[in-house]
C-alpha cells in the first residue's frame, strides 16, 4: 500500500507540509497529485462569493416534497416521441 504525504512543489522543489517521510539520501520513486491550481486571492475571494450566493438562492427556494420517487424519475426521463416511429 503507498503512504500519502502532503506537500507544497515551490522552485521544482517539495516542501514537506506535516508528517514527513523517513527516507534515505538515495533517489525515491515518487508520484505527485496537483490537487490545486495556481489561483490568486482576489480570484478565490470572488469565486467563493458566487457560489456562497447560489447557495443562498438555492436555499430560498420553496420546499417541494416528492411523494412518489420512482414516478418522478419516469416523468423526469420521459422521451420524446421519435419521428416515423409507432
């Protein structure tokens, strides 16, 4: 099983963020997920205001309850008739 560390790429270079791993000075095998784009803070500030909104919109709407799901998803999925078809 690998073991995950968490760490932060700066000048081609990983900088250990926590726990670090016990290694030796000979060349480690490595596999690295970027789980983050470069975004600056204004950016982030921005797109965290938009989705705090839709939220916000999609918590005023009325409640609808769904009495019969499986007939909800059958009229959701409902096709539309084909040409030339019977």
């Amino acid at each position: 099983m690998l073991t995950s560390y968490k760490a932060i790429l700066q000048d081609n270079q990983l900088v250990w963020v926590g726990k670090q791993p016990e290694l030796s000075s000979a060349p480690v095998e490595v596999y690295v997920t970027v789980v983050g784009g470069l975004v600056n803070e204004a950016e982030q500030r921005e797109r965290t205001a938009l989705m705090m909104a839709a939220l916000r919109q999609l918590a005023e709407l009325p409640e609808r309850s769904i009495v019969n799901p499986m007939a909800w998803e059958r009229e959701m999925r409902r096709d539309r008739e084909l040409p030339y078809r019977s």
